[in-house]
C-alpha cells in the first residue's frame, strides 16, 4: 500500500485497485460459477446473494490471500486478521438495490475505524473482487466518502435519497478489479440497470481477536488450502496469534 492509497483509505474509506485479475482468472471464476447453474438472481435482494463458493474450487480459495491483496489487509487490519464471512452477488437488470448502512456513528463496536500513532485500526472489512463492472450507469457497490469517520449519523434525507444524493459515490470498477472498503463506511448498493450480470465476490475479514459473525468458519473440505489460507481460519483470540506474513 502506497502512500498515496493510503491517504486516500484514511480519507475515503475504501480504495478500488483495478486489474488485480487477469482477464483469463476473470474468465475461468465467471466459469466456474456458470457451472454451478445457480438460479438466476431476481428483483430482490435476498435472490442476489450466493454462498459457498470456496468449496467450488481453488481458484476461488486462491482469492482468500491474493498476494496483490495480503498487504493492504496487514495495513488495514494488522497481522493475524481472520475471514469472519464470505457471499457473492448476482444481480440482473432490475435487482432493488440495497439501502445505506454502517457509519461511524452510532458506533458499532465491530465495524469501526480508528487512527492512533500513526496507525488505522479497523473493524470488518471488505475485499470485493468484480468479476464483472460495476459503477455509474450500471449500479453496484456505492458509498458515502470520508462517512467512516463521520461524527453525526446518516440523515434521513440522504439514506432515502440513496444513490441520488451527491454525497453518494459509486465507484468505477472495472472486471478484475478489486474495491476494498471499511464496514465503519455508509454504504449499500446501487439498483442495477445494465444488461450483463453483476457479479462481485465478498470476502470479508475481521482483526484476529474479534468476529461479526455469531459462526466461525471451518476450511473448505473439497480444496486443500495452504497453510497460510488455513491461518484465516482461526478462531477469534488475540494472545500469540500466529503471523500471516513470517515464513509463508
Ligand atoms: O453492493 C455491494 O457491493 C455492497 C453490499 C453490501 O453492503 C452488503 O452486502 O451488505
């Protein structure tokens, strides 16, 4: 993480690194989830998510520590984070969107940023990997800038103004891009409107000592992962946690 994305992590809440994959391993994961005959994602929200992808196969575990990716964790989270949960998105013309949420304030104990001595302490964070493009014009992930640090809460005006407020970004993301957000962030998704399918996938992982998720999750049974794929596995505890980074 430069310093450059790293300012604008601290000022924004999120950073979009744009082709992270190649169009081949964009290919073959749009492939392999073809292959899944999923049913087709309706207008509501709830039909747009899949899960249990990281059984599917190792390219889709080969995501979990993206070596383009690792670094940007262990600044963001520190060493020793954990995958707290993980779904996709599928949406087709005419899938609702999703309403703004999360936000600095009321403060959410799981979902926070912090900057102490020259270091930022996140809660859950996201690292979503577009297998197709989202962004203006087409719908998708958005978000409220610099909102992950945001001293009042959300007005109502602006959550039901939603994407048509101009508080409301919604970020260019190419396939194969990869846009990694703070949960401390106001955001949601945008109704999408363009003819080829969403597709993103959401891997999202918390500092070692905590979870969101009331399940921890067990490694994949189907794909043998490394052992520091493994590692993300842990259960939540801080005290001699094993590095994600030493010797691996
Ligand atoms: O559309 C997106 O990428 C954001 C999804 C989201 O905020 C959620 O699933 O809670």
């Amino acid at each position: 993480m430069n310093d450059e994305e790293r300012y604008l992590f601290d000022l924004r809440g999120y950073l979009v690194l744009e082709e992270v994959l190649t169009p081949e391993e964009v290919r073959d994961l749009n492939r392999s989830i073809d292959d899944q005959g999923l049913p087709p994602p309706q207008n509501d929200t709830m039909s747009a998510r899949f899960g249990g992808f990281l059984e599917w196969g190792s390219v889709f575990c080969d995501l979990l520590d993206h070596p383009r990716i690792m670094p940007y964790l262990k600044t963001i989270l520190g060493d020793g984070f954990r995958l707290d949960h993980y779904y996709g998105i599928y949406m087709r013309a005419g899938t609702e969107q999703l309403r703004l949420h999360g936000g600095a304030t009321p403060y959410d104990p799981p979902e926070y940023y912090h900057y102490n001595n020259g270091e930022m302490f996140n809660g859950l964070t996201v690292v979503s990997w577009n297998l197709t493009e989202t962004g203006p014009g087409l719908g998708g992930f958005c978000a409220i800038p610099g909102s992950h640090k945001a001293n009042f809460p959300c007005p109502d005006g602006i959550r039901a103004a939603h994407d048509e407020h101009e508080a409301v970004v919604i970020p260019q993301a190419p396939a194969g891009s990869v846009v990694i957000f703070t949960e401390a962030l106001t955001h949601g998704t945008v109704a999408w409107t363009a003819d080829h399918q969403r597709r993103s996938l959401l891997y999202k992982y918390s500092p070692g000592q905590q979870s969101w998720s009331a399940k921890y999750l067990n490694p994949p049974e189907t794909v043998a992962l490394t052992a520091r794929q493994r590692l993300l596995f842990e259960r939540p505890y801080f005290n001699s946690r094993p590095s994600l980074f030493e010797d691996r």
